[in-house]
C-alpha cells in the first residue's frame, strides 16, 4: 500500500496543503520576552513589571497614525460616515486607552507618545470660531440646535444661562474634554492644561452645590446633583467621567473636592433614584422638557418630566437602560464607589450577557430586546462589557468577548510591520479604529481605577526615556524600579536605534543577562544609550 | 485488498446494533470508553493550538483539525466513542479553559452528533472510496452540527439571528466543512499507518 495507489488521500493532501497556505494568517502575534537576570544579588524577574505585547505596540502605532496624519480639524481617518455624532466620544475613550497604554510603559516619555495624546486634545477641542462646521464644536454642539439655553425655562433669556458647548448642560463634551486634559497631566505632567481644568472643576462645582447664582443649593440647579446633556437630560454614565476626573484632579493637586461632598448628592440620586428594578442604571433621567417635546416619545409613551427616560419602542412607560450605560457607569465609579461596581457586575453580567458558544459571548444592548445585536448599543455594552470585566478581574469575560469580537475580521499589518489594525469594512468601517482602541483597553494591565491616582511621590525624578529613534524600537515594558534604583527596559529593535535616559544622577551601565552589556554615553546632562536591533531585556543601574 | 478495521464488505447488515456501536459486551464498552477519552484528549490538545485562518466577509476559511479529531474517533470506533468524543471534549473543554458551559450541554451534544453520524458506517482505512465515503459522511455530520448549534443558540441560548446565521453558521460551516472532508481521510490514514506499523494486532480484522 502506498500513498500512489491511493488518489484520494493524494488529492487531499495536496488540497490541505495548498488551502493551508492560502488562508494562512491571524495567528496570535509574539509574545513579550520576559527574562529574568541577577545583578548584584538582586534578581530582576521581568514578569514581574508590568509590560505590552507586540500587537497592543502596533495597535497603538496604527491609533497614532489615525491621530497625526491629519489635520485636527479633519475627521476622515475616523471613517465615522453616519456616526460623526459620536466622534467626539471616540476622541476621548481614545485618549483613555492610550493613557491605560502609557501607564504601562511609564518610563517611556518621548514625543512620539505625548504627542499622540496633545493631538488628540486639540482635535477633541476644535471650535467653530476657529474651524467652523470641520469642528466638534459644530458637529457635536451646533448641529443639534443646542447653541443657547436657559433654565428653567430653556427659551427664556431672562433665566440662568446653561447653554453654550463649553457647558454646563454639556456635560457629555465637557467632562471628557477635562478628563482628558486630566489625564495628560497625570501622564506628563507639562501643567498646559491647569488652568482650564480647574475652570472646569470649579464649574461642576458651582453646578452642583448652588442654584447657578452662588446661593448654595441641594442638588445643584437641577435638583439632582448631576449636570446634564443633550442637554435637558442626566445620565448616570456621562456625570460618571467628571466625578472621575474630580478624583483625579483631587488626586493630582491635592484638593478636596469630593471629600467637601460636591458628587454626594449626585452619585445618592445614581444608586437611588436612577436604577431600575434589577438595580442597575436607567439610562437617562430628564430633569425638563426637552425643547420640541410634542407629547409623546413615540409608540405612545408619555414623558413625566422629571423623571426617568422612558423606552421608545415600548408604551407602558418602561424605564430605558442599556447595557452600555451600566458598564460604562460601573466602571468609571468604581475608584469612587467599589463596593456598588463590585455588588453589580454580576448582576449585570446575569441580565445583559449572551453566550454564543463557550468561547464566545456578547452583552444585549437593553434588557426590552434580549438577545438582540446589530445596534451601536449593543456593540457599545459589549465594547464596555470587556472593558470592565478586565477591571473586575474577570479574565475568561474578557477573553470569550474578546473572541467574540475579533474573530470575524482579519488582522491587517502595514507593509514596514510597525501597525496592525483589524478589517472590519464587512461589517462597518467605523468599527475599524474603535477594535484598535477597545482590543488595547481590554488587554493592557492597567485600569481605570489604577489612573484615578497621581503619580507616586517622586515620579517626575526618576530616570527616564526621554528621546528615541521611536520609528525603529517596540518597547514593551520601561519604568523605574524604585526599590532597586534601577531602569527596566524590555526592548526589541528593528534598527539600530539611541535612547536619550534622562534624570540619571550618575552615567549608567545597561545590563543584559546579568552583565554589563554597555555604558551609557553622556550628552549633557542625559545619558544616550545605543542598540542594535534585537531584543533586549535591560537592567540600567 | 488488503483488510481495514471493519470489512464494509461484510455487510454492515449482519451487525446487531450493539456491535455496530461497539458496546456489545463490557469489554467492547470499556475499549469503546477508552477511545473516547483518548480521543477527547487528543480533541483538546489540538484545540488548545491556535489555528491560521483567513475572513472573507463572514466567511471564514482555514482548518479546524480538532473537529476532524471528532469524525475520525466515530470511523475507528463506532458512533458511541464519536459522539462521546464530540460531547465530551468540546465540553471538557469550554469548562478546563472557560470555566463555562452554555445551552445545557446541549451545544456540545450537537459536536457529537459529527463523531455519531462518521460512526454509523465501516470503512476500510486502505481503500480511496471508503475514504471518500468517510469525507462525505463527516460532511454530512457537520453539517447536522451546525444546523443543532445554530438552531440550540437562536432558541436556548437566545442568541440574535444576525448573530446566530452570521457569527456562528457562516464560520463555522466554512472552517468546518473543508476541515472534516479533508482532514479526516488523512487521520484515518495516519492512524492506520502508525497502528500498522506499532500495534498490527491491535487492528480489527
């Protein structure tokens, strides 16, 4: 018997190996080299810090490139189409994955990097008067009619001012613009964007605990302790970003904004009042008739103003929620409120998930359509799912999402193999850039709840990288040591390559596999370190 | 000629049905579970590799060699071991590495059905057209798989019909189908190769 006189089994292999070949691809990239060396009695386990991968390095480089290689006021990277409303949020959750991406790698501080998240600020804040209609401003502010409104009545000059983009009833821009400039500082600490911050923060503020006029007020000018948007309207997950960013300010310049109770009463109204029957958020609770309301809401329901947002497509006055909004809120509260995030992440799991198989699961996008998928909430509870999921821990969440919502496309690695994004134009092009943004957030050790702190006390003195030939490097992990005053750097190189050290108080020698693989060159007061390409894991003492 | 496991020219009719599944005596059973166990753990090893594969559209084109893993344990040992080595190891697994089970184990049953359907026949591993028979049959099982996944997700499971018909039939049909028409001939003939070469006797006459 041989393979000759059977023409089948011939055939089959023949097919095997050529179709093999054909569809040969989106296998799981390298993974981190993560070594271990002994220098000076001190063992330096590489597994031990924190580190990226190849993917999540090239998934930033193509997000980098969506970022800088246009205009800022130029949207077209995006492929936003119909979705250009949400183009603003896709900015800052952008801006939040790359500050999850840099906390990982803190050591690592050039340009390259800062200037990704400066980018983003600025497209983030293009205004009409500079940009016209090609501005978020316009596309989110304007466009909807929203220029100028008023409170209590929305049309009556003669009452309190609230209009206008930069808030307060903007709370869905606002918030997220701040965080974002919060987080920047937070990452690089340049004090650009200090003095608007606290505007911002000030602003909440006096939103918050007074009618509007300074006369101290409970709940704030709407009686709810929350700032609404769109902007007669207060959700749970868009006042989740500034009382977030509250923290973080408090965290950063050692104020104590939410210890003087300003989101008490706002975040009591969330677990009280904006929750429906399984205590998880409604989403939306209106606090005044919105401008143009005829009576119904569609289907028949009728709005009760204030009160919660009601379902569209049902006419018994249901509340609306969304997996979305729950995920989202849960996740930014969690620094604030643990135990809340802790007690319903299950239960938000139980009522929102959809098993497709055992390696693959989904989040309905409202609990009055179980089962559904199609809409952008149901993409967008599942995108959140995942993120909070890696929050909480829960890996085998992660990874069958995960499954889930990269399986369908094929990765796609530029021609020079420094980005990698996943193809998702059969389903949606927009999709493309928010799978990079997500696939990073759900993969990188650091949370949400990890950037709400500052920086340890002497961060800005440690030795770092502060210069590099970024085009020809993938760093994978770079941070100080503290403990051991040493510099970790975990690095592959593509082509030889310098790194500018800087805050060194004495020239450094770089050690690979336990000794002394090169001194560092001074250049004034840094300290240059040259490469050839390979992969290095480096102890710099 | 020379002899296969089963002579399908026996005549599958003179088989009673016990013998057909292999379990006509305890220690038939017992080598029918051991097969099974073997193959669940060769089902899980190779699940554990992950597979190249390349997305048209929602179609998705490669090889998923764990499934013929399922269809060849049916052809070598009758459709008890195929169906418990399709049950049991996508189970074992979703559960050693997902520590999850969906639909009532019910899903997982429909894997078995391939290893259940390859096992109804006898083939002659030495001869082309019982292999072609072998690929037909475990086409033929798949597809009864996917239709009872597809049809367990959208009722049971309460997974969306785009979900159901786009992310999980499309895929899985396209990944599957060339895997066990293929691949399992191939195994068929690599298993009686190495039992030729290590353990003639243990081949049924």
């Amino acid at each position: 018997m041989s393979l000759r006189e059977n023409k089948f089994i011939v055939a089959a292999l023949v097919f095997t190996i050529v179709f093999a070949g054909l569809t040969f691809g989106n296998l799981p990239g390298p993974e981190t080299a993560l070594g271990s060396q002994t220098i000076d009695n001190v063992v330096y386990n590489f597994a031990d810090y924190p580190s990226l991968n190849h993917e999540q390095i090239a998934l930033f480089n193509y997000m980098r490139g969506l970022i800088t290689t246009e205009e800022v006021n130029s949207f077209d990277n995006w492929n936003a189409g119909g979705f250009s409303g949400l183009l603003h949020y896709m900015f800052a959750f952008t801006d939040y994955v790359l500050s999850s991406y840099f906390e990982t790698i803190p050591g690592y501080r050039t340009d390259y990097t800062r200037n990704t998240a400066h980018t983003l600020i600025k497209k983030m804040n293009t205004t009409v008067a500079e940009y016209g209609n090609d501005s978020v401003e316009y596309i989110e502010w304007e466009s909807r009619g929203y220029p100028d409104y008023y409170w209590p009545n929305a049309t009556d000059p003669t009452d309190l001012f609230v209009g206008g983009f930069r808030g307060p009833t903007n709370i869905m821009w606002t918030g997220h613009y701040a965080l974002m400039q919060a987080l920047h500082e937070r990452c690089f600490n340049t004090d650009e964007y200090v003095d608007e911050l606290t505007w911002f923060v000030d602003d909440w503020n006096n939103s918050l605990t007074t009618d509007g006029y300074g006369n101290a007020t409970e709940g704030g000018i709407w009686g709810t302790g929350l700032i609404p948007c769109e902007p007669y309207i207060v959700f749970a997950q868009c006042n989740s970003i500034p009382i977030f960013t509250t923290e973080l300010y408090d965290n950063i310049y050692d104020t104590q904004y939410m210890e003087s109770g300003m989101w008490d009463y706002g975040l009591n109204f969330i677990n009280t009042v904006m929750h429906e029957e399984y205590d998880l958020f409604i989403d939306g609770y209106y606090v005044q008739v919105p401008i143009g309301y005829t009576g119904s809401m569609g289907s028949g329901t009728v709005l009760t103003v204030p009160g919660p947002a009601v379902s569209r497509g049902f006419d018994d006055g249901r509340a609306a929620e969304s997996s979305y909004c729950t995920a989202w809120t849960l996740t930014f509260l969690e620094y604030t409120q643990p135990e809340r995030t802790i007690e319903d992440y299950p239960v938000f799991l139980e009522k929102y998930s959809v098993p497709v198989s055992g390696e693959q699961m989904y989040m309905s996008g409202s609990l009055n359509d179980y089962g559904s998928f199609g809409s952008p909430n149901d993409m967008l509870g599942t995108f959140f799912a995942c993120a909070l999921a890696k929050q909480r821990g829960d890996s085998v969440t992660v990874q069958r999402i995960q499954n889930f919502l990269t399986s369908p496309y094929n990765k796609v690695w530029s021609a020079d193999g420094r980005e990698m994004h996943y193809d998702t134009t059969s389903l949606s092009p927009f999709l493309q850039p928010v799978m990079a943004g997500f696939r990073i957030w759900a993969t990188t050790p650091v949370t949400i709840p990890d950037l709400a702190d500052a920086r340890p006390i002497g961060f800005w003195d440690y030795p770092y990288i502060s210069q590099a030939d970024d085009e020809d490097i993938w760093v994978y992990q770079a941070l100080w040591d503290d403990d051991n005053s040493a510099f970790i750097l975990n690095i592959k190189v593509d082509q030889t390559a310098t790194l500018t050290l800087s805050n060194f108080d004495h020239a450094p020698t770089a050690y690979s596999g336990g000794v002394p693989l090169s001194e560092l060159v001074a250049a004034g007061s840094d300290y240059v370190l040259t490469l050839s390409p390979g992969i290095y894991n480096l102890v710099i003492l | 000629m020379s002899e296969g496991i089963a002579d399908e020219h026996q005549g599958t009719n003179d088989l009673s049905v016990l013998e057909k599944f292999q379990v006509q005596s305890p220690e038939m059973i017992l080598w029918t579970i051991l097969y099974s166990l073997l193959g669940v753990g060769i089902y899980i090893l190779i699940e554990l590799i992950p597979m190249p594969y390349t997305m048209v559209s929602l179609f998705a084109f490669g090889f998923a060699p764990a499934l013929a893993i399922i269809a060849i344990v049916g052809a070598i040992r009758g459709p008890i071991a195929g169906l418990l080595t399709g049950y049991l190891g996508t189970l074992l697994y979703d559960l050693l590495f997902y520590s999850t089970v969906v639909g009532m184990t019910l899903p997982y049953l429909a894997y078995g059905v391939l290893g259940f359907v390859v096992g109804l026949a006898s083939y002659d591993m030495t001869n082309g057209r019982s292999l072609v028979k072998m690929s037909v049959l475990s086409a033929v099982g798949f597809v009864f798989t996917v239709l009872l996944v597809v049809v367990i997700g959208l009722t049971l499971g309460g997974v969306s019909t785009l979900v159901g018909i786009g992310f999980v039939m499309l895929p899985l049909l396209t990944i599957g189908l060339p895997s066990v028409f293929f691949l399992t001939p191939l195994f068929a003939r690599l298993w009686y190769a190495v039992m030729l070469k290590f353990m003639p006797k243990a081949l049924p006459q």
